[in-house]
C-alpha cells in the first residue's frame, strides 16, 4: 500500500491540476465526461467493477476483449513450448553422454 501512496503523491504532484481528474469509479458518467470534454452517453450505464463474468457492463469482459490479451496468451505458449522443447533436448544430450560415457568405461 505504501507504494501505491507514494505513485500517487508522485503523479499529484508532477501533472498540473488541470490536467489530473482525480476520480472515483462510483461518480459515474457525468464528472469523467466534462473532465474529458465529451457528452455523457445516453442509454449506457457506466460500467460496474467487482461484478461477476458475464454481467454486461463488467470491466473484465471488456479487457479481454483486446487483442492484446490474445496476443500474450500466445507468446506464453510459445515461452512454454520452448521452455519445454528445450529442457527436453538438454535431457536428452545429458542423458546420451552419461549412457555413452557409461558405455566406454569398461574398455578404458
């Protein structure tokens, strides 16, 4: 939490006042559209947070809705799948020299 405090006195103190909206998720519409200088939507209620998947409205059924999200799905499988293909090789070379070296030793 401590860090948290400290982010936020930083940014408080480095954007000019008019140019931070220090807001709450619960004000609604009306304060975050002035600040952004657009009209309040009409027939749109504003999103709900802490409210379970599949509610319309839910911030993370929004999130994963970016392609950003299916992107990084992506890469960790490929991280994964060389991670795994790569431990196996290093296994395997491991294993071939102990079972070749094993082999010779009788004959030295």
């Amino acid at each position: 939490m401590y860090q948290y405090e400290i982010h936020n006195a930083a940014v408080k103190h480095i954007v000019p006042r008019d140019q931070l909206l220090i807001y709450k998720v619960g004000e609604g519409w009306e304060r975050l559209c002035a600040f952004l200088g657009h009209p309040v939507p009409e027939n749109v209620p504003f999103p709900k947070e802490n409210v379970g998947g599949g509610t319309p409205g839910n911030i993370m059924d929004k999130i994963q809705q970016f392609k950003v999200m299916d992107k990084i799905q992506d890469e960790l499988k490929t991280s994964f799948a060389k991670i795994l293909l790569t431990g196996g090789l290093f296994c395997a070379a491991v294993g071939g020299g102990v079972w070749a070296f094993r082999r010779m030793a009788p004959y030295q």
